[in-house]
C-alpha cells in the first residue's frame, strides 16, 4: 500500500512537472509567437516620415542673400578711395518677425573698376527719355549698379538716380564730397530697397504665419502663391433688349494682357478666357441721386455686389487653380449713368473696384442715347483701352506687384510692352518663393501632427516620398535663398509646394481604418479571454507553487 | 497704375473695332403636343450654334455658348456629349412615339477625338466634372457600369471615323432627378431663365409631372451647305408629361398659364428664332376637334416621324404677337368630349420584365413589337447587365411567331467581376406585324458586404436596354433642310424619305439580390472566438492538469439529496 502510495506519488509529481512544462510551454509560445504575429498582423501600414526635419522646418530662418556689383566709371571716385577697388562688403538686416519666422536680408556688394565695354557705354550722351544702360545679363534676383562721374550727360541733370527695366540702376556720384562712397553706400540703399524686396513685400509674402495685428490691409490684396492662375473677363449686361454690348475681348487680351502675362508665366501657369453673360445683375439696387441725375453705388454697399454675381460666373471646370474674375458691368438702362462712389462720397474716378483675392469689377456706362435714337437693342462698342487701363492695373495689384514709392530725383524707365520689368518681377519671385516655403512649412506640419494624432491612419510609400521629396526641395529652396540663387529657389520652392499638396491631399490618408477601442474590445474579448485566463491562472499558480516549495527547502534545512 | 498708364499710352493707335459677324446663334423653340391618353408633352428646345473650333488650345472666349462646357471639350478633346437626366419613364405604348426618349436615371455617352491617349482617364474626370457642374451622381460610373458599344450608338454629328474605342456608353438607373439638376442646366442658357420661353422653366411645376426628361447634346455639325468647316451645336432639351387630368380636374383642356403658372411676355432677345409649336393633328377625321387660342400665325405642316403632323406656330420673334395683348397665354380646348380616342399602337416599341423565383437564378425577357403592317424591318439590341447577375449566353433564345429567330449581328463581351458589365448587342430582323421575344437566363452573384447599397433590400437596378431602328414610315415623307425644319425633328439624321431613325429604352429592371444579415461578420467572429476558446480550453486542461484518482468521499450534494429521498421512502441510502 505504501510502496503503491509512493509510486503514485512520484508518478503525480512527474504528472506535476510535465504539466508544469506545458503550461510553461504555452505562455512561451503565447508570448514568442502569438504576441508578435497579433502585433504585426494588426499593425496600419505606416511608412516612416522625417519628422524632425519637419519640426526644424516649423522655425524658418529665411536667408535671403542679393548679390549686387557697384561698377564705378571713370573719375567718380577719389584717388584714395579708387585704389582701394575691387574689394567685397556685406551688410547685413534683419528682421525678426515672431520667435519662430525670421528674415535676414543679406547683401554682397562687390566694388569694382568698369570694363571698357562699360565705360563706353557709361560716357555716352543720351537724350531725355532713352538711357543705355550697358548690356549685360544678370542672373535673377542680382543687381547692377553703376555709379557715374557727377557731370556725365548719361542722365538729364536734375536726375540722381536712374532705375532700369532690367536688372541695373544708375547713380550719379556726388560731387564736392571728399567720402563718396558714403554717399554712394546710401544711395545703394535706396535702390535696392525700389529694385529688390522690402521688408513689408517678404512680411505680407508670411502672413500666414505672423499675428495680423503688424500688417495692414494690403497684405491680404493678393492672391495666394499657386502653382497656375486662370483669368477670366466676363461682361454682365444685364439688358440686352436694350444694349447690344460688343467688345474686342481677344484684341485686347493680344494687345495688353498677353505682354504682361508672358513675364509671368515663369512664376505660374496662367490661363485665360473670357464669356458674355447675359441677364446678370448685380446684387444691389443702386441710390439715385437727383443732384447729378445719376445712380450712386456707395461703398459699403459693394460688398453684396459680388455674391449674387458669382453664381452666373460658373466655376472653372478644368483645372483647380484660383480664379482671377475680372467683371466689366453694362449697368441697365434704367439703371444709367452708375457710378461708384468712395467712403468719402466722392465719386471714383476709375469707376471700378477691386475684391481682395478675387478680381475686379468696372463699371461701364454707355453714352446717353440721342434723341433721334429710338431704335433698340442699341448697339454698344465697349472701348477697349478704358477697361483694359484699369483690369491691367488691378491685375497687378492682385499679382502683388505693388507700385513701390521712388526716392526723390530718381527716374524709371519705362517697361516698354513688356508689361513688366526684370526687377518687378524678381521682388515677385522673392515673395513668392519665401511665401511657398512657408506654406511647405506649414502643410508639412500640420500633416505630420495629423498623422501622429492619429494613429490609425495609413501612409503608403508613394505619400511618404512625396513628403521627402517635399522637405528635401524646401530645404534647397532655403539654401539656394541664401546663396542668392534665386531663380533655382522658387523652383525648387514651386516643387516643394507640388509635393507636398500631393501628399497632403493624397486620398489614400483618407482610407482611414476606423476601430474604436470599444469595438476592439468587443472582438478580442471572447477571443483572448477564454485563452489568456487559464494561463496566467497556471502560472500564478506555478509561481505559487515554486514560492511554496522555496519555503518549504528553506524550512528544511 | 501709372504703369499701365504708361503701357497703354504706347498702344493707343488701336485699329476700330471691325464689325465681324456674329459667330454663334440661338433658337430656341417649344413644342406642346396632346398625348392619345390625354396628356400634354412639353418639349423645349435651345439650340446654341458656335461657328468656332472649341478644340484649339489657348484662349477662349465665349458669348452664347456656356463657358463650363466649352472649356471641358477643348480639354478633354469631345467630340460628342449626350447626357440626359430623366425622372419617369415613357410609356411609348399610350404617349405614342417621343421626339426623343432617354432612359430612367442619369445617361452619358461621349465620343472623344481620335487624338485622345487615354480613353478611360478622360472618360472619368470627364464625367466627374458633368457630375459637379450638373450636381448628379455621375461620378458614381465607373468601369463596372461603362461600356463601349460597337453598333446602337453612331456619331450623330460629323464624324470621319467611327471607332468605337472613343466611344463611353454609361446608364446609372437609380439616379433621382430634381430641382439641383434644373437649376445649372437652366444656368447655362444665354437668357437664363429671365426671357424668352425659359421663362416657363419653374421647376415646381416642372416636376409636379409624370414624366420630366432633361438632356445636354453637344455635336459637330457642317457650318453650312459645303461642309467644310464645322460648327458646334449645344442642344438643351427639356421634355415634361404634364398628367392633365390631375391637374385640370378631368379635364383636358389645358393653357399656357395652367400648366407652367406662368405667360410668356417676350422673346429671349439673344435668339434669332423663337417659336411654340402647338400639335393640332386631327387624326385623319374631317371635324376638327379642337381649338387653339389665340389664333396661330401660321401653320406648319410636317412629318414627323413617319406620320404628317400639322402644327400651329406662334413666333414670338414676330411684333404683331404682343400688339393685340401684351402676354402670351396659348390655350387649347377640344370641342367635343372624346374618350373614345383609341392610340394606333406606335410602329416600333418593346417591353422588359425580369421572372423567376427564388435568389438563385432568373431570367431577363424583352418583348420588341414590330406593328408595321406589312414591312420587316432590323432592330439594333443593346443590352448592359452589371455583372453581378451572371448571364448564361447559352440560353440567349429569340422567338418570333414561334419560330427561332437568329439575329445577323451579335457581339457580346462578357462581365468581369468588379471590372465591367455584361455587354450583348445584336442586329435582329423583325418580320411585319410580329412579337419577338428575347429570353436569357442569369444567375445572382453573391456580393462582398461592404458592395450592398445602404437599402440593400430594395434591390439593384439594370439598366434599360436600348433599341435603335430604322422604322420604314407610312407615308412619304420629304427632305427638309436642317436648318429651317423644327428643332425636335432634326437631332437624328434621316437617311431618307422611307424610313426615320428610332431609338428607344425599356424599362430599367429592379432586381433582388441574395442579402444578408448585416450583423453577420460580428456574429461570426463571437461564434468562432467562441468555438476556438472553447476547443483551446480543453486541450489545455488536457495537457496541462494532472489527473488523480480520487477516493470516494461522502459524496456530493446530489448523492446527499438522494439520500434524503430514499430515506423518506425507507429504501437504503445509497
């Protein structure tokens, strides 16, 4: 009986021991294979992003270096200070916007002797208008300065300063100074501050990221930097019974708008096209006024002209940029002549506004009927030159090409047909690149704390390039700034942008896998309970167990 | 500014604005005909002619012709576009034939340039941006309901070469119809709804209808009799059944104010035609049986469609019509009840019905009547069943009195599970005075859960099958000029006197598919965590438990119980 007991007890011990080892075996198994295959095969499919190259990209330091190179002519300066040429100099402005934005305007300037190509050039006598200036091809964003002798007869006497349609000014030398390059320096200054960007063109280029409380309204005029524009005229007459409204729209568009559009197409694509829509009336009644027998539109009541207009206007159907509207309206015979008064009461002379980030509206009246005229619709040639004089200038105004004040004696050469001068658009480069970089800053944030809020998200692989490709183009584009490449930098900003709209706006983000935890938990319960209880219970009851017999051996001895 | 002063002041020698003719016009043109079961068809048409070549690239410049469609034919090089938005369908059996059927539900078929690379890219953003600018769901077609026809659908404008890989056929049944479909259709006419016959357009009436049809065709025609150039023609049509006897109060007698809640008052002043036909034909009887008010200008006498229709015109172009009052109100009053007005079936119409039961299998059955008297004629077949019932094409039969009728034509491309529909065309000859029955069988295919529509219990729709025929007419008719003949009689080309062309749609079939209960896959997964924890429970018992063998104690509470039992009943415990 006893020797049974002891087999059967040794034979339960064995029993004890292997079904230790089994259970022992199954948290293994649980733990080593069953834990990681549950992880991976529940896992969302992230590709691994840069994010702390995006967290650098959040603080912008905006290194924005202007090559310039003063040539001196023949005699300007003073023996002492000419041996010094050619030397290099650097000054140096910064601007810091907020503790995360700032702006530090870098300027080379290199002094040196002019060439004799130059000098010829420079000791010319030019007439009144036309100055020749030297010919050169200067790379966007540099400046050419040449400094003349204080009687030289390239520009008219009372002119100290001359400012070119392409990328070079000239600047007479005082005279009677024995410091000229002080003088000069100053006068350096002023010119790029005309010829290059402003402190307020790159400040209104971020206002994204800086309070409103800085800034004026001008900032807000332009429209957002985009990769493509589309421009369109539309003529509203809303009484075609009586006006029967023709207008050269193609001509026009051939004649001025095309001049100024071709300089542009290098920062976007633009596109446009132009419509007659007739029966479409503005949102307001106009006031009449019995003093000039006209009709008033004042201006607090512009506001509600657009809206009801814009859904006549039609949306672009072929491409997502922006739209430029600019509106010419034949107001109603009833409703002639109209025109549009300021805050002040006086009338605009123009006779057109401008919505901010939308377009422009004219209005056009058409020549009070003769009495012998009774015959209607009346036919109504819309002269061309009037309208285009104002949609041209407020397409300017919406580009962002500000009119920048001149110094005092200083002269501007005209752009010719051109539409455009090489520095004007140069500044427009300027603002647009350092606005692009802003946006890619911001997007790239944003994006970037939306995927790690949320963690359910998916981002494949193409998404994830797209975002590498994004920073990386920034960053160049921010190098490049500093390297005064400037041309190189927006497109290198431009790509930026693209990339990362892509990914910002890729659909595959917006597969996002919904699980909330609850339902989780709905799905695991009757799965991992049942399983997970009976062997945590084993093994506590293991560790008991080998807690006990640890005693029990203390105990013994 | 002073910039662009300067500018312009370079540029102030500009050359007078020289006079060119205009280079697009307007019709537009309303057509009211009685229907035999007493009803009034409205049909409106606006016709936007452009002499101009849309498909040149830069800029564009638009004047009657609409901005948003112009710019998506240059862009996606169309060289066609039909697109029909319809609410109801058209019961050809008691409304005779229509001047221009479309199928229940939305309906989009484009012919592209031959210079376009990628047919199936274009086609989608092409028919996602019809979906933005008309707000329909036509961003819901997609390869599984497109299909590219060989034979029924043919360029109605100038065409040079007709391969039909530049051709997208799409039908989406389920597509409701209302007043945000309206509206941008209306905004893209010169005049808007503010003059002219738009005026009429005011959609509570619209769609307090049987019947309510909107269509935007868009083709190249011949600019003129040489046709050496051409032109660009946007057609908007707009057809309303207006059920006259629950508005008028069983009566049939209707007017312009009574149907629209409006009277016209002037012509669009953009249009260079502006004109409402009223169809007064008698029927063939001597007495006339109705009267229209006011007195019509003229009279104009046309066959349509294989029979002579005569139709009062007023054109509201012409002063003398707004001399005598200052609104146009038209009225139409029969003079005699006549309830007896039997409809001569039309020559050409067909019939569709699904049968079978149960979830399993089915089949599809379209009857296509040829009522001609003595002539046969061959009728083109399209049929495009989604993919999800599964056709037999062995079991495709086509009976005609009887016998078997084998078609001379067919082409069939069969369905592809999620990619694309089933497509079957065929070229059927239909003897005189005959039924002809087309059967095929199908089965339903189970779905994955997340492919059932929110009201999966409804059902799925198939679209209608087409048919389009050249239908040989009674009576002789006439060659017409284009451009002077009514608008409703000059989409489709007739290619003589003899025969006018057809096409028609069935009814869309409604189809029920095996559902199933939607809180299955939870259900599933508690059942199989369950039966996996259970199985795993035991196994693990088994393996990791030690078994001894215990010595009989006391007993448990049931021997205990039974126990007390047996001693109440003076048995020995246990």
């Amino acid at each position: 009986m006893a020797a049974s007991a002891g087999v059967t007890g040794a034979v339960d011990a064995a029993e004890k021991a292997r079904g230790k080892y089994a259970a022992l075996s199954f948290a293994t198994i649980a733990v080593v294979v069953g834990l990681p295959l549950w992880w991976k095969t529940t896992a969302t499919d992230r590709a691994s992003l840069p994010y702390s190259e995006i967290a650098n990209l959040d603080t912008l330091e905006f290194q924005l270096t202007v090559p310039i190179s003063v040539v001196f002519a023949k005699g300007t300066l003073p023996g002492d200070q000419e041996r010094k040429l050619p030397f290099r100099e650097s000054q140096e402005a910064e601007t810091p916007l907020n503790p995360k934005t700032s702006v530090t305007a870098h300027y080379q300037i290199s002094y040196r002797r002019a060439t004799p190509q130059e000098e010829q050039a420079l000791s010319q006598v030019s007439g009144q208008d036309d100055v020749v200036l030297p010919a050169q091809e200067a790379p966007a964003g540099s400046l050419t300065i040449f400094v003349i002798p204080p009687g030289s007869h390239l520009l008219p006497q009372v002119a100290t300063m001359y400012i070119g349609k392409h990328r070079s000014a000239i600047i007479r030398a005082p005279g009677g100074t024995a410091d000229v390059l002080a003088v000069v320096r100053t006068k350096i200054q002023q010119v790029t501050r005309v010829m290059s960007f402003s402190a307020e063109s790159i400040t209104g280029a971020l206002s994204d990221r800086i309070p409103i409380l800085h800034l004026g309204t001008e900032w807000k005029r332009p429209f957002k930097s985009s990769l493509g524009y589309e421009i369109t005229f539309s003529l509203l007459n809303p009484d075609p019974k009586t006006h029967d409204v023709h207008w050269d729209i193609e001509g026009a568009i051939r004649r001025y708008v095309e001049p100024l559009l071709n300089k542009l197409r290098s920062v976007a694509e633009i596109s446009v096209d132009s419509q007659i829509l007739y029966y479409a009336a503005l949102g307001v009644t106009p006031r009449f006024d019995a003093s000039s027998s006209s009709y008033i539109l004042g201006a607090h009541s512009l506001p509600h002209v657009i809206n009801p207009v814009e859904a006549r206007l039609g949306s672009s159907a072929a491409s997502l940029f922006p739209v430029l509207n600019f509106l010419l309206y034949v107001p109603e015979r009833l409703h002639s002549p109209l025109y549009i008064q300021d805050k002040d009461g006086a009338a605009v002379s123009t006779n057109a506004f401008h919505s901010p980030r939308w377009g422009g509206i004219m209005v056009y009246n058409v020549e009070p009927e003769a009495a012998n005229e009774t015959s209607f619709p009346r036919r109504v040639d819309v002269d061309m030159v009037r309208v285009m004089e104002v949609f041209l200038a407020q397409l300017r105004l919406l580009f962002g090409i500000l009119p920048v004040p001149l110094p005092e004696d200083a002269l501007l050469e005209s752009f010719g047909n051109e539409g455009l001068s090489a520095w004007e658009l140069d500044r427009l480069l300027w603002a647009r690149t350092v606005e692009n970089v802003a946006t890619v800053a911001t997007t790239l944030t944003s994006l970037a704390q939306l995927l790690e809020k949320i963690s359910n998200i998916v981002i494949q692989e193409d998404v994830a390039s797209q975002v590498f490709h994004a920073v990386e183009s920034a960053q160049k584009a921010l190098l490049d700034l500093g390297l005064g490449h400037l041309e190189s930098a927006f497109q290198a900003s431009k790509e930026a942008v693209m990339s990362s709209e892509r990914a910002f706006f890729d659909p595959s983000l917006l597969h996002l896998l919904y699980f909330p935890d609850d339902q989780k938990f709905a799905i695991y319960i009757p799965l991992f309970l049942p399983m997970a209880v009976p062997i945590l219970l084993s093994l506590v009851k293991i560790l008991r167990e080998a807690r006990q017999s640890k005693k029990d051996s203390t105990k013994m001895d | 500014m002073e910039q662009a002063k300067a500018l312009l002041g370079l540029l102030l020698l500009v050359p007078a604005l020289a006079a060119e003719p205009l280079r697009d016009s307007l019709r537009e043109e309303l057509l009211l005909s009685p229907l035999p079961s007493g009803d009034l068809a409205a049909t409106f048409q606006f016709r936007t002619r452009w002499d101009s070549d849309l498909q040149r690239e830069g800029v564009s410049h638009y004047r009657l012709f609409p901005k948003a469609l112009g710019q998506l034919i240059s862009k996606y090089s169309v060289r066609e576009l039909h697109l029909s938005l319809t609410q109801g369908f058209w019961r050809t059996r008691s409304w005779g034939q229509p001047y221009l059927q479309a199928p229940a539900g939305a309906e989009l078929w484009v012919w592209f340039q031959d210079s376009v690379a990628d047919v199936d890219k274009a086609w989608k953003d092409l028919s996602n941006i019809l979906s933005g600018i008309f707000c329909a769901s036509l961003n819901f077609i997609d390869s599984t309901n497109t299909v590219t026809p060989t034979a029924s659908f043919k360029p109605l404008g100038l065409a040079n070469a007709t391969d039909h890989h530049f051709l997208r056929y799409a039908v989406l049944p389920r597509e409701v119809v209302c007043t945000e479909n309206l509206t941008p259709w209306k905004k893209l006419l010169p005049c808007s709804s503010k003059a002219g016959l738009a005026v009429l357009l005011k959609a509570e009436r619209l769609f307090h209808s049987s019947y309510h049809s909107q269509a935007v065709h868009i083709r190249p025609i011949c600019r003129d009799g040489a046709c050496l150039t051409s032109s660009w023609e946007l057609r908007q049509t707009l057809t309303v059944v207006f059920d006259s006897f629950a508005t008028g109060q069983g009566k049939k007698d209707w007017s312009l104010f009574k149907i629209f809640s409006r009277t016209l008052t002037e012509a669009c002043p953009l249009a260079s035609q502006s004109k409402i036909y009223v169809d007064i034909s008698s029927k063939g009887q001597e007495n006339e049986l109705l009267e229209v008010t006011p007195a019509p200008q003229s009279v104009h006498e046309a066959s349509v469609q294989g029979n002579r229709r005569t139709y009062a015109v007023y054109d509201l172009l012409d002063p003398g019509l707004f001399n005598v009052s200052r609104s146009l109100n038209v009225q139409l009053k029969w003079k005699r009840p006549q309830d007896s007005l039997d409809l001569a079936a039309p020559v050409l119409h067909a019939q569709r019905y699904v049968s079978g039961y149960g979830l399993q299998t089915g089949e599809i059955s379209t009857l296509v009547y040829n009522t001609h008297p003595y002539r046969a004629f061959p009728v083109l077949l399209l049929e495009t069943v989604p993919w999800y019932l599964r056709l037999y094409i062995h079991t495709l039969t086509i009976i005609t009195k009887g016998k078997e009728n084998k078609p001379s034509y067919i082409h069939y491309q069969p369905a592809q599970d999620r990619r694309r529909p089933h497509l079957l065309e065929m070229l059927i000859q239909l003897p005189a005075n005959s039924v002809t029955k087309i059967t095929i069988q199908f089965e339903r295919a189970l779905l994955k859960w997340t492919e059932y529509t929110p009201d999966p219990n409804h059902g799925f729709y198939v679209s209608p099958s087409v048919l389009s025929a050249l239908v040989p007419s009674i009576i002789a008719m006439k060659e017409e000029d284009e451009e002077l003949s009514p608008l409703f009689a000059s989409l489709f080309p007739s290619s003589d006197g003899s025969s006018y062309f057809v096409r028609l749609y069935t009814e869309p079939l409604l189809v029920n598919l095996p559902t199933p209960d939607f809180s299955m896959p939870y259900n599933v997964i508690c059942l199989t965590c369950t039966v996996v924890a259970v199985c795993y429970g035991s196994f693990y018992n088994l393996l990791t438990r030690t078994f001894h063998v215990e010595e009989p104690s006391r007993g448990g509470l049931a021997k205990r119980l039974a126990n007390i039992i047996r001693k109440m009943r003076g048995v020995p415990p246990l």
